[in-house]
C-alpha cells in the first residue's frame, strides 16, 4: 500500500529513483503567500548533494531544482508545489552483475519479494538518492518554520569510535558545523573523524556514527498525545532515513541509569516563562514539547556498500552467490545525513505547527 | 488535531480517561471470521493490569472489557468491534493540590497550553491508564497474527544498572517472564532487578530500565518503503508509549562502532530458506522485514510521579510553587510496559500484514 | 478495508448494528471547551428514533444515549467523546426465514459476497439503526457549528407524486417541519403527504420522497478546491445514507436548461456583503462556499422491505427461492431521515470549517 | 487543508494551474507489473484535449505527457508514477481586466477570501485545465481496471432541452460516441445537440446537458459500507468536477415516484449467476456493486465563461463593477466532461478494487 506520502495537513509527496528521468516531491497543504524561490531549494540540496568532499561518492550530480506549480507572483498560491531535480550522472553498466544477487546490508531481497522486482541499478527507489524528495520537502517546510524562529540544526557528535564530548551553544554548532566536511561543531575532533572516514573509504571498507538534532524555538502545546506524539512522529521519520537504526530523545537510553528524582526536569519561572533547569526529557512530555529545545540523536550505520566479494544469494535458484560492488559510494552517510534528518525532522514540525493551529492553513 | 486512531487499514480508535466513566478502542478493519471473545481480550488486560503484584501500583482495578459491537457467532463480521472497560477504584481526592500546579515528568503543562485545561485527578487522558486502549487493540492484533504464527514477545533485559548479558531461545524467553514479576527471562537477575525496585519503592522513587521485543515469523517484504517503513512505524509505536525515551533496532546505537564489512549481515540457504548468519540489522532491511526475527529495544524512563515536595510553577499566575504527589504509582513501569509494548507492535504489525496484501481485508 | 470513519480533522467514527449490543461513535477532534451534555445528544437523537408517529416503525426504542468519554467540568476536554445506545427491543425471530435468503433492495446479497457473512436479523450494520452513530456525531458538530450561527435544516418536498411548489422564509421552514409528522413546511400538502404514507402503510407497501437541505450562515471559502469540494463532501456524505439515490446542488438537474447568461449568478453588494441576485449554484462555486445559503436536495427511494412475497435467491445453491419479510418497518423513511441528513452534513461542515480554519483545532 | 490527493490505497495526487509550467499527477499506490507507457496516457488525455473540434475553445495545447517515475522495464515497478504535461499556448494578455473582479460563475470571490489571491489568468488551479491531472490517474486505472475486463463509459444523453429517449446497448454506446462530437450514442440527436451548441458559441453563450456513465463488469461487493460506499465515493468524485451540479444513481430522483415493490429489483439465477430483472439500484445495494452495471448521471451546468459584459464586485472596495470575458471558452462542456468522467469514476474503481483485495497491494 502507498506510502510515499508524509503528513496529515502539511503533506509531502516524494518520488523518482536513482536511475528514472528525475526525482522530485509535492507539498500539499503548504498555506498561501510563502515566499519562495527555486534558489530556497536549492541551497538545501546543495547540502546534501554528491561530490562536493572527498568523503562522499564520486558520483557527481549538479542536483538542479525546478519548481512546476505552486508559485504565482513569487509566493506560494496555497496549491500544490511540485519540483524535481533530473537524473544526469548514471552509469549502468557497474550494476549488471547485482541483477539476481542482492546486496548484504541493502533492501534489494526484500523489495525483490515484495515487488517482484527491484531495481538493481543503484537501489532503484529504494536508493538514498530518493532524499532529495525529502529535501525540497524540508526545503519549503524550513522557509514556513523560519516565520516562527522555529530552527532545526543537526550535527555529527560521533564517527565509528570517536566522540565529541564537549558541550557547545547552538549558535557555535550552527557556525562550526559549516567550517568542516564532517559537520561535527568539535573542529578538533572533527579532523579526527575526517582521518577515521578516510581510512575506511582507502580500506574500501565503511564507518557509521552518531547524529544529534537540535529543534529550537517551538511553541508549548505542539505535538498530538497518544498516536500522534511528537516524539513518536520524529522518531518514525528519522527512523525512515535509509541507515538510521536508533532513535532518543532528551536523555534516551541513559534515563535508565537515572531514578524519577534524578530525571524530572525541574519547573522554574524566568521572565515570565516557564522553564526546566534540566532538560532530561530533551523538550517533549506526554507527547507535547514543552518550551524547552527538542534534543534527538540517532544511530547511523556503516554504508552498507563495501568493496570486495560479499557472500550473497542468487534468487532464480535460492543458491548461495557471491557478489562485488563497483559503484561509487560513501565511505561515511553521516555529514549528508545531516541536510535530511533536518528536512525530515522540518516536514514532522511543519505538520504539527499546522495540526496544532499554530499555522493557519490556507494563508500567512 | 485528532490522533487518537492509528493504522491506515486495521484501524485502532482508543478513547477514554483515567477518571472518567470508561475507556476503550474500536478496532476498525478487522476482517470477518476471526473467532474472537472478550475472554481473548481480558487475558491481555490482565497482564497490564494494575494490582497484581508488590511491583505496581496500589490501585485495584479488575479491569472487565465487555464487547460492545462487531461480532456475530462468536466470530468478528467485518464491522467495528467496540470494547470498553469502567473505571471503578478512583480516589479523585488524592489529586486536589494538583489542579494549577503541573506535575514535573508529566504531560501536564503541555495539556493546560494545549486544550487550556488538563485533568488533575490522575492525569485525564495523559495517564497510562489509556493505555487499556492500546491492550485492547493488541489482543485483537495478536489473535489476527497468530493465524499466520506470528509471535511478538517483550522481556525485560535491565533496570536501573542491573543488566542481563546472557543470551536466551525464544522459547526460554516465553518461558521464563511468566515465572517472575519483572518479566525478565534470566531468573538470577530478575531477582536483582526485583531489589531495585522495591528499594525504590521504599524511598518513594522510582527506576527506568531497557525491554526487548522480538517479532517472530514474520513473512519478507514486509513494511512499506519511503515514509511508512516496518521500522519506522514500529519505532513511532513504540516512542508512543507514555515513558519511551528511545528505540533501537537490531545492532542499534553499537551499529556505529563495527565498519560496514562487519555490520553486513551475510546471506546464505538452509532448507530452501534465505537467511543471514548474523542480524545486526534486527530483521529490517530498507524498511522491509528480510525473514529474520525483528528485534527492538526501548529506553523506559523512572516514572515520574515520585514522593517527596517537587519544584513546579502556579500556572494562574506563572510563579513558582511545589507540589507533593499523593497518589499511588509504579515503582517501576517496565513489567507492565510489556504488555502495552507487545500490543503496540502488535497493532502495526496487523496493520502491515493486511496493507502487504497478506491477509485479505473483508474475510479470513 | 475499513470505512466506519468519517472526517479529516473531526473524525466521527461510529460502531454498532442492529442487533448487537450497542450502536454508537467516537468523535474525536472536537475541540476542548464546548459544553455538551448528553441531552444535548438525546435531543437529536429523538428526532430519528423510531416509534414517534404512526408513519414510523412500531419498533419502540428508547435510544438512551450514554456518554462514556471525552467530556470533563461539563465541557469538552479535546479527547475523544464517545457516546452509546444500548439496543433493547429486538424481536430476532422475525427474520430466521431471511437466512440464506438476501431481501430485494437491501444489501444482504453484496454483503454476503463481501464478508461472507450477513446479519440476518435485520440487517446487521447494513440497517438504518447505525445512523444512531451519525446523529450522535451529528449533534457534536451541531453545537459546534452554533458557536458560528450556522444552522442545518431538513424538510421534506415531495413524498412519492405530492410535491409542494411554494416557496418559504427559511424561518417559516424551522417552524412548520415540527408541526406535521412529515416534516414538511407545507402544512396543507403534509396532510396529504402523510395520507400517501398511510395508504401504503396499509397496503404493506412503501413510498419515497426528496428532502431538501438548508445551510445558513456559512462563511466564504469554505470547502477545498480539487479533491474535497465542499459539494462533493456533502454529496458523499448525502449519497452514504441507505435510502439516498441522487443529490444535487442549487439548481441542479434543472441546470442544464439554463443557457450561461441565465445560470451565472450576479453579483452585487449590500450592506458591504458581497451576495448574489439569484442562487443557482446552491452558494457553492468551485467547490467552495459563496457566502449564500446552501441548498442541496436528496432523492429517497421508498422503503425496500415491503410485505407479501418476493422473489429471491437461495445462497447455498444458487437458486431461485423466494422471501416474506415480517419485521416491523417505515413505508416512508423521508421524515426520519431529515434528522439524518441533517447530522450527515453537520459532521461534514464541522471537518471543514476545522480544516480552512475558522475554528481552532484544540480549544474553542 | 490538502486536498489534491484522492484515494485510499490508489492515492492519486494532482497538481499544477492553466498558466504555470507544467501540469500533472503522481499515483501512488498502482502494484508493480502492470504494462504502461506515455501513449497509454497521451490516448486518453487526446480525448479530453482542447482544440479537437469547433465545439470546444479555440485554445490549442498539444498536451504531450511525460513520465518522470515509477516506470522500470516498460512496466510499473510499484513506486509513485509521475507524469506531466507542460503549459505552452497562453495568452494572459486576455484576462488582465479579471484582476480584482471575480467572475460570475466562476470560483474566483471564493479562491480570494480562502487562499488572500487567486490566479486571474483563467482561473489558475480553478480552471477546468486541471483536470488533466484526474485523466492521468485516470488513464492509469482504466489499464488496472482493464486487467478485470472492467470498462467505464461516459456519454451525452441531454444538451440543454434535446434528449435522447433511446436505449442502445453498452456496445452500441461505446461505438457511436466515437462517431460524433457530442460523444452521444443516438447519431440522430447528436446533430441536433451540436446545433445547439455552435448556435450558443455564436452567441456568446453556453449550455449545459446530463451525461451518463456505465461501468461494466464490476465484481459484487466492491464498495465499503457506512462511510466510503460506492455510490458515495462515485458521487463525490463526479460531484468534485467543476460544472457538475448533481449525481444520481439507477432510477435516481425517479426512484421517488415508484413504490417499494415497484422499486425492488428482483433476483434470479442464469447460468448460475445472480442477476436481477430491473436495475433501478443502479448496480449498487448498500453501497456496494451486486454485479450488474453501475449506472450514474451528472447534470453539467452551462460554461460559465460567457461573452457580454457581466455585473461583478471590485474586490479592492466592495464596489459594484463590471467584467467582460475575453478569453477562449468552450459553449458546452459535456463532450470533453466524458473523459474527465470516465477518468474520475476510474480512480475510485482502482482504489476501491484494492480496497477489497480484488487486486494486489504490490504486484499483479
């Protein structure tokens, strides 16, 4: 059943693969009279975007966005925005030995038995090329959450066994993040982990790591308790990024270590508003924030494209094959992780600002 | 905006409070034919219920669902199926101090700025009472998979710092949480875990701990790739859960420490069957399940109502003040998270085995 | 796949059928703060019940309304309302003859097909008893829309080949329809209305007639271009009532006697409002509402359970067979199904105005 | 709120106006396998192109469609099909005096107060130009439906007050309508109706008419009760085209001047297959197909587009002000309203042929 489409108000429609005529999205539901430009998209999928450091694949694609519908007189006209980015840089011929032998770590089995088919031609759909959808989505959901201050930064806190452990303001983050290929705000760890990525990439071999979101300036109230929680939502579409195996939110996984005294967040009052002087919750409580910043941070995997021969199956005869990728990949997701956990994460708020009433839905 | 159902075809509606007349779900979806009885439904319930142990709150509700709709001979006929359960053994007056002065760990403030009111005798629709609902909709669930021998089973693996490092069969696991109070398959270490929270208890704090959930036989190809992956839904299910603060699947968090050479789980066939050697990658692949068991794990917070005055703020006229929680509450809400833990997947699961097309909608 | 729920954002979903235990709905959505009582409900409620007159079934039900959730300090508190009648005056042995044997101009056949199964006593959920739930959720989204002084009227215009040709004041309408048991402003063709409803009554036969439905007071731009015009919802909603077999708007059918320069409805301004001379759109252009009154009108076919013998078909063997239906039933469902009609659109303009924004989502 | 999505499982997303770059569709939700390529589509938008014959505006677009996704192998590969048709021949020139003054008949005042704009360049998404995305859906399910021998046919049977009274057989239909203009089965009348129209276009005018459509072949028990009932679906989604004014089903506002045991539509077996004698249901009981032909009518209202000058309101002032319409416009639109029709009436088939399990979530 149809899942290409995210969002109950503000919903975002992705489609294309890594080797059809293009890629792109519709957002419908975003309000009339948005400023917005072609160039507003582009900058975000610029960040996201191939070749652009040695630490990405060598697949070089310009990415060029043009928008089809939804703007009339430079402004959003409350119909549905429709962009796409065409496929240029493809080379075929590196995929034919995969046609009947799935990659370890990659979904072609599963989408082969699903379908009947997969696209054995770089992953098809189920490609992380299929993010650039993500980003024009969070491209235009970044534009309507700036009206509110609302930002979303993310940022790379661990590579494989290397973690930064100091502490730094979001404005530093934001500003650091921006002066190194890893986008990790510890510029001294940062090079540390550029030489980890490098390593693997020589080895033919790959590195995962650890990403943490920083959602500044919501309103209190935002979020639908029960099926709908905040937290439940944010933790669905950074789950749904290809390599994402874990998601927590404030404390996470260390709140186990803690007793009910030690975890709930204190109240205090200061300048009129109702602050905690912790924030183990990391923003979110019963499902709503709470004034506080969302803190997240998932696991991201190893690229599961490696050099050399891997063990594989051939599916026309259920046999053991073996199989040897030779396309061009990531030796490390983590730094363009980051442009799409911030769209996924900018489509999740831009949805529930709209549901909670805080965006009216027709017009700004 | 409203998000008290979940499901796109089996359709989970729950309703309901923990002071008002009754809570409940309506299951909408459920194809016609199952054999089904409130019987079925209550053995769920009971395994949430509180009361039942030293471990759990005090409050004593025996918690009878009676079935209002859907079902004909004694098998579901492909209409709603209504449930509910009446509150019976409320002490509203334990909750007085609370009406301006929100609870610190809980949803309080949020609700107050989002509905402009929020219900101080327990909680209203913030408490984990609401979660009959989700049982309610679980054993329907289970009942529905159980048909295609589908199993999903929580266990507790460590509260606060004690941690169980042995690995158990399913069926040990299955086995051995019906034999203590912790639902924790290694029987030495639930005797700890037991201390830890009765230790808790008696200090009037409470302790968080981790639970696993393991989905077995499920069919490949399961799950929806882009934004309704079997991962991230399960993940959404579960961060649903009152105090979840984190979700891993499969290697999880550690998946960042192994290169992806080591993360590859690598293919092979025994008895016709493609299977992986190792599964780091927790039975998902691209968001499709690949035949391996499924495998998560949740962060559960300390509960937050704990004895002893706390720091909150008068919300009439945003000054600080305290409160002291009277109540009676859970130690530790692991046990009984099990179950709700058990049903929330299991709710997503029904719910993708009929969107996969694997179970007809209108009839078994 | 399940459609038992109706709305995007005021989501009514109703359960129960004839012979179960009890009918009923789960409103969820309505926003926190609007007073409710159950009488507010049981009003409603009364004006579809059965057994008020003698053009109505001899069925006698009280139809007590329960509401067991959603409602706290008398208001709404933004969670789930859901509302109950316990059905008691069941006669099931009338109907064991229907076994196997589908009753002409129900829905048995097709139900059977579908489910394999059908509720032989009375139509199961295929019965017009389950509009209980659609007047439930109609009487929420009554109250809800009279926070804006919009009204919703019902009156019948024609029963079987009587039909008023005068024309009245909307409020001589509101008046008149109490005053007869048709429920027609025409106070003299009532009279002769109700003796065509006798007569066939008498004959074990059945009439129908065509209701007209007034909407006042309905802001401009209500209803949303393309896939969910504020038409086509109410034509839906109109269509989804058992007996209803043609809808149209303003001048509908009539429309297409009319050149453009005659149909096109001018516009002119009083009073700083913009209105329109005549209203051959029925205040409904693309999709969206004028500013005008919203005038639709439903075609009701008469009641198919008849008396006497019929021609049906043995479902065991595909044959011909034949069926006398000895339940107690309307010979004219019009004056019924004005408080049907009406709770059918009320629910629809409820989700509108949520969705375009005129009423907050979570408090009034 | 969105509402450029229809569909549940078929889900058929539109986008795009009459004077931006490109329109189109995205569906999501067709299983992997089925044949498709652009000629497919381009057939079935020929038919409801502009320009084709003197009956229609004088607006020529070549309409060329491209598919951008969703294609692999020249089949369907289960992932969201885009295609697109680009703007070419506009003159915005012809509509600059529309700028502040709505037109008559149009949705302009309404577009204006929901969205703060609305496009003056011949209605923006308001313009019956749009529904080139509901016929690329459209061609998409017709090639679906066609795999269960399922046709949909749309043809005139009224043009302002010359009808035809003759029956022909569904063959007959589907042939003579490709031998006239006026798509009508009767050559004799169709003529006539062409007369008609070329006498209103040389006068500045325009006339409505009633089209039928006929869907052959339908499974029993296609349709969901209560909320999403076929007849209710299909009216929604022709109630949802511009100029339709009202929907009936069978016998429809006939159906009232029967009696209950005129109405009844009788059983009987032929070739061990249930049929029935009359089909005043229309092919539908309780909201679900029960095997013979679904048969509906919509009232098309005159083009509202006509020449002369017209009474409106500046929108600036809420003064009275006048307009003249200079644009090119179609005098009737019933001929090209066949294959919107036929397009919309397909989509709700494809979605609710899913919706039962007649086809695959995934693969044919």
């Amino acid at each position: 059943m149809a899942s290409n489409t995210t969002g109950e108000i503000f919903k975002v429609t992705t489609f294309g693969s890594s080797h059809g005529r293009a890629l792109g999205a519709t957002v419908d539901g975003c309000p009339a009279g948005l400023e917005l430009t072609a160039e507003d998209i582009q900058e975000e999928l610029n960040r996201r975007r191939p070749g652009t450091s040695n630490l990405t694949t060598a697949r070089d694609e310009k990415d060029r966005v043009e928008i089809l519908s939804g703007i009339f007189n430079d402004k959003t006209d409350g119909t549905p925005i429709t962009a796409i980015v065409r496929n240029n840089d493809q080379i075929s011929k590196n995929y034919d030995n995969l046609k009947n032998n799935p990659r370890p770590g990659h979904g072609d089995y599963c989408w082969y038995k699903k379908f009947g088919n997969y696209d054995y031609r770089g992953g098809g759909r189920g490609s992380g090329r299929i993010t650039i959808g993500h980003v024009i989505g969070g491209a235009i959901s970044k534009k309507l959450l700036s009206l509110h201050g609302i930002t979303v930064t993310a940022h790379v806190i661990s590579i494989h066994n290397c973690k930064t452990e100091r502490k730094f303001t979001l404005d530093d983050i934001k500003e650091n993040i921006t002066r190194n290929n890893v986008r990790c705000a510890d510029l001294e760890k940062a090079k540390e982990m550029e030489d980890i990525i490098l390593k693997a990439k020589s080895e033919g071999n790959s590195v995962g790591g650890v990403v943490e979101i920083i959602i500044d300036n919501l309103p209190v109230g935002l979020g639908q308790p029960v099926f709908d929680k905040l937290d439940g939502d944010l933790a669905k579409a950074l789950m749904n990024i290809g390599a994402v195996k874990g998601v927590e939110v404030g404390s996470g996984f260390d709140s186990t270590f803690l007793t009910g005294k030690e975890f709930n967040d204190k109240y205090y009052v200061e300048n009129d508003k109702i602050l905690t002087k912790t924030n183990n919750c990391g923003g979110i409580l019963g499902g709503m924030s709470n004034g506080m910043p969302v803190v997240l941070r998932i696991a991201v995997k190893p690229t599961p494209s490696v050099s050399g021969i891997q063990e594989s199956v051939n599916l026309e005869n259920n046999t053991a094959s073996s199989i040897e990728i030779e396309g061009r990949h990531d030796p490390c997701i983590c730094p363009r992780v980051t442009a799409v956990a911030e769209s996924s994460c900018s489509i999740v708020l831009a949805d529930h600002m709209l549901r909670a009433g805080f965006i009216h839905p027709d017009k700004i």
